[in-house]
C-alpha cells in the first residue's frame, strides 16, 4: 500500500508551518514557515552570545554595544542563525509528522538566496526520500529451498591450496603477468575528457584475471571487461589506459554515468609462491598438516551452515518481494548506495572472503542493471519493515559479537576493528547488518521448506539465473517498443 497523497498540517502544537507533500515515489516535500516571533528571539539569543563573547578593541569583553556587534557581525549572525532554524525546523517536521528519511534532505531553490529578516517569518522548501509505506502479505504461501552439502575431501583440499596461496611469498618477478600475479602501480583517473586528474593512488594492486573470471577483474573499485587482454602485455616502466563507463550503481552521484579514462603505470609485478600446508599450520598455531585439515574441514563446515542459511533467508526475502509492490526513490541516493556497499562488505568478510574477492564482488555489485540494483534497494526497505513487524532488536553484546567475527577472518583485534569502523561512521551498518539477518531468520522459521542435494540446488540456482536474466531482457526489450 502507498504512502497517502495530499497535504499534511503540522501538529498545533508546533510554532512552525509544516506542510508535507508528495513529491516522487518515496520522496516527501516539506515546507516550513518559522514564525516571526521564533527569528527574532533567536537573532537576539545569538546577538547577545556574540556581545558577551566577542572581543573589540577598545571595549571590555561583555561589554561591547549591541549595534556595534550588529553593525560588524550582522551578516554572519542572520546567515548562521538562518541555518541553525533550518536544521532544527527541519528535525522537528520530520519528528512530529513521523517521516522516516533514508537519505540527507535537498533544498528547493537556493538556500543562500533566502534571507533572514528580523520581524518576518522564513519559508523554506526541501525535499527528501522517505522510507516507503506498505503492508506486509501473509507468509504462509512462501516455499523455499534447503541446500544439503556434505563437505568432502576435495573441498578441504581446495581451501588448503586457496590458504597456501593467501599465505604465500610475493616475488617480483619480470616479463609478461600471468594468472593472478599482482601488478602494483600509480593510477589516475580523468573524468569526462577533463585536463587534469580528479583521482590519483599509487600502491594500486591490479590482480591478472584467470581464465575462470572470463578475462575480466576489477581496477579501482569499477569491474572491467577484457581486462586480461588489457594488461597482457604490461611491463615495468610502462603504461597501460583503461577506458569506462562510471555505472550507475556507483556510490559517488559524480562517477555515475562518467566517461573515464584510468591511466595506470606500472611500477612493479609479483608473483605469489604458494607456502607448504606446514607453513599454513604454523601460522594458525596448529602442529602439524593434519590438524590444520581437520580445522579447515570444520570451517568449511561453519561456512557451509552459515551459507545454508544465507540462501534460504535470499529466497525467503526474494518470494516475499515478488509477493509485494511499493514505490521506490526514483534515484538512489550516493548516500544510501555507500550504505548498502559497506554493508556488503561487511556481509563478505563475515563470510570468510579474502579483501581481494571482496572487492572483486563490490566492483560486480556496482555494475549491476538498473533493476538488479533496485531489487536490492527493495530487499533493504522490506527487511527493515520485516525488523519492524517482528519488533526486531540489536544489542551492543550483538554487534561486539559481530565486530569480533569479522575481525577474526581478518586477522586483527576486536577493538582496533571496532575503533576502524567507529571513526568513519560505519557501526550502524555493523547493527543494521545483525538486524536484517534476525529478520530474514524470523521469516525463514515461518515459511515451508524442503531439503535438496548440492547438485538440485545448483540446477535451481542456474535456472533462476537464466529466468531472471530472461525477464530482464523482456523488460528492456518492451521498454524499447514503448
């Protein structure tokens, strides 16, 4: 069910005039009127802050003349008393009319032009997208599916070559890469034929793409096709240029849909020699080859229970959305895609992935199809509604739970990852992450499910894919004729 349309009043209690309105699917516009009553008191209160704080020559600090602050002061009082009544007027709307916003409000208009005047109201419009509003189906249609895995000596042997290789020697090496060898250098990349470089890095490492990867990998966080044939020829000394196209699920608004060209100068290629499975052990602190085998056979195990689970909360979740329409945000915000991002990645080292594949899945994840991006965007409104209607809680023990897995498969310290993620802002996704997997579970224990082999399940996977991939060409296929 959608949001209601129409106009909104504020509250009576409020001292402002709040209108809400539609504005776009999942995007409100709110108008604000701030009483004249409120400006002038607030003007005052800053005045006399500023009297009592500022120091003039000639005059004893407190003791400064009003006009005097207002004559010298006045512009940047009004400019930052106006932007200060624009934020709390803003907090309080959003409070009172209960809009839950998922992104930073935009301006209507230029802010800069508006002005602050003392004895008159001030009127301000901003825009914003909403969290969308809809009822939730019965889940008692939903039937999914239950991987079955034994893990087999293969598979153990398989994850000791990947940890002998994750724990081998760098070696520099001369010539032509191959397979996986790391090609280290100085990037920079021009944006939209511009004359100078709006990003430069040095140390880029650049992984040769295997045959298994189709020939494509990953430069700077943006997946690349036929980067193996790109970089076949790369030398020490020399240059290579990658030209592409910013994808549109990009977190940066400025990257979407930009012509770039990353020039890349090779300063060094090295090749990894695999360590022996007694060097593997030795690191773990383990005393030998076949006690390493046997934790890395319970491992996998705790990875094939936790994938297990992950695949029946995705199909769970998927045939819940399909069972539900509501309005999505035309756009998704730069800052809600840097959100999902890191929640992403975060999901992926909790999954066990080295930071190589993880930027190799986050690379994919932004060159996803319009649609595949805003079925993502869908799942993350309906697990939060999920959260909500299970009442849905996340405690600190959870997420320090959590911080210490994902810093386990890292191989740091608890609180140094704790103390990473809290200075760029990034433990709410830490909660959010715990949060919608407690309500994908709560679902997960409501639905039908039916147990199939590994091989049952692969076909099923692959037929999903296709039919996805079918419905996706369709659509754009009638997009066209439209």
């Amino acid at each position: 069910m959608a949001a209601a349309s129409g106009t909104v009043e504020s509250p009576a209690q409020s001292p402002n005039d709040v209108k809400v309105e539609d504005a776009g699917p999942a995007r409100k516009r709110l108008t604000i009127t701030v009483p004249a009553a409120v400006i002038d008191e607030k003007l005052a209160e800053s005045i006399a802050t500023l009297s009592h704080e500022a120091a003039i020559p000639g005059f004893r600090k407190g003791k400064v003349p009003q006009k005097l602050i207002e004559r010298k002061f006045g512009s940047s009082v009004r400019n930052e008393t106006k932007n200060q009544l624009i934020a709390s007027a803003y907090s309080e709307a959003i409070e009172e009319h209960k809009i839950k916003p998922v992104g930073e409000p935009e301006p209507v208009g230029d802010m800069s032009k508006i002005e602050l005047e003392q004895g008159k109201p001030l009127t301000f419009s901003l825009e914003v997208e909403v969290t969308p509003e809809f009822e939730l189906p019965k889940f008692d249609g939903i039937e999914i599916k239950k991987p079955v895995l034994p893990i087999t000596d293969d598979m153990v042997g398989d994850e000791l070559k990947r940890q002998q290789l994750m724990h081998g020697e760098a070696n520099k090496v001369e010539g032509e890469p191959q397979e996986n060898d790391r090609i280290i250098g100085y990037a920079t990349v021009t944006r939209n034929d511009e004359a100078e470089p709006f990003f430069r890095q040095d140390n880029v490492v650049i992984v040769m793409p295997g045959k298994e990867d189709g020939g494509k990998g990953q430069v700077l966080g943006l997946l690349i096709e036929n980067l193996r044939e790109k970089l076949k020829d790369a030398k020490i000394g020399e240059s290579v240029t990658i030209e592409t196209v910013g994808p549109d699920g990009h977190e940066r608004e400025d990257i979407r849909g930009a012509k770039l060209r990353m020039v890349f100068e090779v300063r060094d290629l090295q090749r990894i020699t695999p360590t022996d499975a007694a060097g593997v052990a030795a690191r773990y602190g383990l005393p030998d080859a076949d006690m390493l085998k046997e934790q890395i056979k319970l491992a996998l195990e705790h990875r094939r229970d936790d994938e297990q689970a992950s695949a029946m909360r995705e199909q769970a979740v998927t045939t819940l959305a399909g069972m539900v329409d509501f309005p999505l945000p035309e756009k998704l915000s730069a800052q809600q895609a840097a959100r999902n991002l890191e929640q992403y990645r975060l999901e992926l080292l909790y999954a066990g992935k080295t930071p190589e594949e993880v930027e190799d899945r986050l690379a994919e994840v932004r060159s996803e199809s319009e649609e595949a991006t805003r079925d993502r965007l869908k799942h993350f409104f309906l697990l939060s509604r999920l959260a909500e209607h299970f009442n849905v809680e996340v405690s600190e023990q959870e997420v320090n739970g959590r911080i210490a897995a994902i810093a386990a498969q890292r191989g740091l310290r608890p609180e140094k990852l704790r103390a990473e993620l809290a200075q760029a802002g990034r433990l709410g996704e830490v909660a959010r992450m715990v949060r919608d997997q407690k309500a994908a579970d709560r679902l997960v224990q409501q639905v039908k499910k039916s147990e199939v082999t590994a091989d049952e399940w692969n076909k099923l996977f692959s037929k999903q894919q296709k039919d996805a991939a079918d419905k996706r060409a369709e659509k754009r296929k009638t997009s066209k004729k439209s």
